[in-house]
C-alpha cells in the first residue's frame, strides 16, 4: 500500500530543493550584474570601456575606435586575426584615466574580418569587425 503522507513530504522536500537552488542561481546573476555595472563601488573602477564601431562593425577608410580608461593603467590597443595575431599595434603605453579615440585607415588591411582589441593589466577586451574597402 502507498503511504501518501512519505509521498507528500518526499515531493515537497524535493520542490524546496529546486526552490532554493533556482533562487542561489538568481542571487548569483545579480551579484554578477551588479559587479559588472560597477553599482558596487571600487569594485570595477579600474576596469576600461571598448565601444562598438557603428554600421554593423563594416569598416571602411579611415575609421575611429574608442574606449574609456576609469584609472591610469598601461593600455596595448590591436588589430588582430582570428588567431589574434598582432597585425597592428596602434597603442602600446601607459595612458592617465580619460577618453581615448583611435584613429585607423583600414585600407592597411585586405577586405575581411579582423578584431580591434584592449588589453590592460586586469582585462582583455576583444570585438570584431569587417573590412570592406573594395567597390562590388
């Protein structure tokens, strides 16, 4: 015969179990969040900003990068392959905490996919974009 009240507590022990898990998996998304958004103060002040490239990331011409150093840091700023080989090293010093634009003529560079990339001594930011430069 089934003992429906061992059933009962079994079923309830095993939705408290998701329960807690599903909110520890909450709870650790938002403390990601807030860590990665810097709401939590000092904890992400010497982090940089890599901006996107506007028009989809196709690039033609001469084309300006951008980012945002938070504190004085050395800064190697890249063109990079697939493979992340250094096809143009554009930046490569220490820079004071500010704005930074960054000029590039992408006609250096056959038509094709490449990465603009950060890099710092906490971080590594990579983003791609296309070369375009050849009329179709």
């Amino acid at each position: 015969m089934i003992d429906w009240d061992r059933v009962l507590i079994n079923v309830v022990a095993g939705l408290s179990i998701l329960a807690a898990i599903y909110l520890l998996l909450i709870g650790y998304r938002y403390l990601l969040n807030i860590i990665s958004t810097g709401k939590i103060k000092g904890k992400n002040t010497q982090f940089a900003e890599l901006y996107t490239l506007l028009n989809n990331q196709t690039a033609k011409g001469q084309i300006q990068f951008y980012f945002i150093l938070k504190a004085a840091t050395n800064v190697k700023f890249s063109i990079v392959d697939k493979d992340e080989n250094e096809l143009n090293v554009l930046i490569d010093e220490e820079r004071e905490a500010g704005d930074y634009p960054v000029e590039f003529d992408t006609k250096t560079l056959p038509d094709g996919i490449y990465f603009y990339q950060l890099k710092t001594e906490l971080q590594k930011i990579t983003k791609v974009f296309k070369v375009k430069n050849s009329a179709i």
